[in-house]
C-alpha cells in the first residue's frame, strides 16, 4: 500500500519526540527514506498555514550536513515529513565502546555539526534541539543535522519524559532562566556540550531537573559573575544563587589540546552576546591546527 501515492511503507524505525518514524522507500527516486508522522494536536483541525510556511523554509535548507526534507504532506489527519535514510547516529558512535575517536575524529565531528549549525543560522534558522541522536550519519560518513526547526514549529507538547531529560543536558543557561529572546547562542551551547561528549565519552552535564541543570552548570563553570552576563538578573526565572567556584576546565579534560580547550571554552561563555558564534568557532584555531579532521569516509562508525 503506497502513501501519496509514492512511498512504500516498511518498517517502523523508532517512536520519536513528535510522532512514529518509518522506513519507506520513495518509489518515484528508488531512494530509501524515514518518514517522521507528526501528529496533530486534537485542537488544531490540519495542517495550519504557519507550519506550511515554516516546512517550506525547511524545504529550501539544502546543505550536505543538513539532513534534506524531501517531501512534507498531509495525510489521514498526520503531518508526514520525508527524510533520506541515515545509517546511523552521532549518540550511538559515542556510546559504542568497540569505538575508538582520535582526536581528528572528534574535530571532524564537531566541524561538521558546526558547517550545517552555520548554514542554518546564516538563513536565521535555528535549530533548538541539538543532541547527539539528532546528528545522523549517513553510510558516506558525512553528518548530517536532523530536526532543524521542528523544536520551534511543534513545540514539545507530548513529549516523553525520558525525551525532555535528554534534551535538557544541552540547553543553554538563558533557556533555563526562562529567556524569551534566545538566539543562535543556543545552538552553540548545545554544540559545546556535544563537543564535550566526544572528548568524554559521556554527557558532560547530566542534570535530574532544569534547576539540578543549573546548577551542574554551575558546578562546572562557576557561577556567572553579573559582570560577566550584564543580563542575566533581568531573565524570568533569574533566582540567586550561592557562590561556587569553578574548577579548571583542564581537569575536566586531561586529554584535550590547548585549542580544543580554549575554542570549547568560548562556547561555554555564559552571556549568549559574548558566546563565540558558529562562524568564529569554524575559524578558530582548533580547525587549522595538526591533526587535520578525518575525512569522512574514513570515521569510525558502529558494525
Ligand atoms: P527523537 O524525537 O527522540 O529525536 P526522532 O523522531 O528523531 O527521535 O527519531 C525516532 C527514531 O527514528 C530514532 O530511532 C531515529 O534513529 C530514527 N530516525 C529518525 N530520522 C531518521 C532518518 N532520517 N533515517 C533513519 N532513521 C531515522
């Protein structure tokens, strides 16, 4: 039985944050592709007209580490949005323990999540949800952005509890100070912690609550300095808090070159208007220093 008329139905592949993904394949390319079923809210009758418009803006982000929505129609009351097939996931390298990451392999990691992160932000697009299973892999090896945009255009209505506390690990200190007016800094922040994974093999900040976030973000950096983050008491949900120092970032990551600390570092800047953007971390020298990041083809990935 085909969907709209093109895509053969297979497999189901996993229950996301927003509805069933599966595994089709598109009969009018012979390409195999996942189909995310989005379910509509019961107090939204279809498809509205924003989120058409927002899905067209998504339509048009083409870049080869953004993964590509090929197609987006309604169909039985459900939003259905068309993929091309990844292999594999940026979480599933990092929790492989047959996997060994060089330190090429995380630059090259990092510089593609930043290539589609600065791709999207240069169209002022942001995508709001970064975390290592939202990077997909294809079977080239190049990664690929995936959910660009849909944080925004669907919100997280009934989104499962273990889905928000993953997600919460990466969220930026702004967010959890209830900001209304985030920008592109979110993305970096969460890009920094997925940084930090690959050189730890482990979420670095594994908060319990948004509060307990708060405050191993704390606990790692230091509380912010009202100097450092002019803005930070006027946020909605800014509550003082005690004192704590930081510990250096270097005991944290005994391995990590100079560079990679430093440029880690400035992504891990609390004020978001003082945050290194995407385009600087490219052009930081982490990327022009040895070792030069692995080519795709070559990257380790999971058997
Ligand atoms: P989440 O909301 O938790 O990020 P998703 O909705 O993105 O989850 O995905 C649910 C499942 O579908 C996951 O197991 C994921 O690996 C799989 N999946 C999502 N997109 C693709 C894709 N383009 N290719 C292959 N598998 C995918």
């Amino acid at each position: 039985k085909k969907v709209a008329d093109r895509y053969l139905k297979r497999e189901v592949l996993g229950e996301g944050t927003y509805g069933v993904v599966y595994k089709a394949i598109d009969t009018k390319s012979g390409q195999t592709v996942a189909i995310k079923k989005i379910r509509l809210g019961k107090h939204s009758d279809g498809v509205n007209f924003t989120a058409l418009r927002e899905i067209k803006i998504l339509k048009e982000l083409k870049d080869p580490n953004i993964i590509e929505l090929i197609d987006a129609f309604p169909h039985k009351g459900n939003l259905h949005l068309v993929f091309e097939f990844m292999e594999s996931d940026l979480e599933a390298v990092i929790r492989d323990r047959n996997i060994v990451l060089s330190p090429a392999d995380v630059k090259s990691y990092l510089q593609m999540t930043l290539k589609g992160l600065a791709y999207c932000h240069k169209k002022w697009v942001l995508h709001r949800d970064m975390k290592p299973n939202n990077l997909l892999i294809g079977a080239d090896g190049q990664l690929k952005l995936a959910d660009f945009g849909l944080a925004r255009l669907f919100g997280s209505p009934d989104r499962k509890f273990t889905h928000q506390v993953f997600a919460r690990w990466y969220r930026a200190p702004e967010l959890l100070f209830g900001t209304k007016q985030y920008g592109a800094g979110v993305d970096v922040w969460a890009a920094a912690c997925i940084f930090a994974e690959l050189l730890l093999r482990r979420p670095l900040l594994q908060g319990s609550s948004d509060i307990d976030q708060l405050g191993k973000i704390f606990a790692t950096f230091g509380t912010p300095k009202p100097s450092q983050w002019p803005d930070m008491i006027y946020l909605p949900d800014y509550v003082e808090y005690q004192y704590v120092s930081a510990p250096p970032l270097r005991s944290l990551f005994p391995m990590a070159s100079d560079d990679a600390l430093d440029l880690l570092s400035k992504m891990f800047t609390y004020d978001p208007k003082s945050r290194i953007t995407v385009q600087q971390a490219l052009e930081h020298r982490y990327f022009s220093s040895i070792p030069a990041p692995t080519k795709p083809s070559s990257l380790p990935r999971p058997a």
